[in-house]
C-alpha cells in the first residue's frame, strides 16, 4: 500500500526494474545479442547479478532468501538458454560468474550499509 511505514518505493522501482534488464538480457534470442569480445559475456553476468542482489538488498530483502532466490533464477536462466529455442546456450561459467555477482553484490550492500552507520 502506498505510504505504508516501511515501504520504500524508489529501491522496489530499482529492483523491479533490474529483473526487468535481467530478464531481457538473459532471455533475448542470440540473434539479438551484440558481438563483443571473448569473456564479456561473463563480466555481463557478474555485473547483472551484482546489481540484482544490491538493488534487491536496496528494496529491503532480506539476505539469504535474496541469495537462495537469485541463485535459483541464475540457474533457471541457464537451462532455459539451453533448452529454448533461443539460439543461446546454457553455460556453467556464466552460472559461476552469477553467483560471483550475487557475493559481489551482496558484500557491497553490506559495506555501504556499514559505511552509513
């Protein structure tokens, strides 16, 4: 409900608008992809989810169900690449770079949260 104590609408804004980039960034069809160099596909995968978990912490998610829940989509996202006629492959080194970004993220928040106190 709008202005209810505890709600926060600008960090919810930012998270939902972070799972809208990741969904299509990770489900956009290969011939949609830009070329890039080799390995920055990975660095797109770590900052994505860097970004998920810190905007998700932002919103006011808790910890642990955020990481549980962001490492479930990061392994979700693979196999749909995989198995989706998206022309895109799932990859256990994007699924690493994932949950780099998740830890990154997440020590970040807590950094920043522990700056501000």
């Amino acid at each position: 409900m709008p202005g209810s104590p505890g709600r926060r609408p600008l960090p919810s804004l930012a998270f939902g608008l972070t799972v809208l980039v990741s969904v299509v960034v990770l489900f956009i069809p290969a011939s949609g992809v830009p070329t890039a160099p080799p390995g920055t596909d990975k660095v797109v995968h770590l900052l994505l989810f860097a970004a998920l978990a810190a905007t998700g912490r932002w919103a006011g998610l808790a910890r642990w169900p955020l990481a549980a829940g962001l490492t479930g989509y990061a392994l979700l996202s693979e196999v749909v690449q995989g198995v989706a006629p998206l022309g895109r492959s799932g990859s256990v080194a994007d699924l690493v770079a994932d949950v780099l970004g998740i830890a990154m993220g997440l020590a970040a928040w807590a950094w920043t949260a522990g700056r501000s106190r």
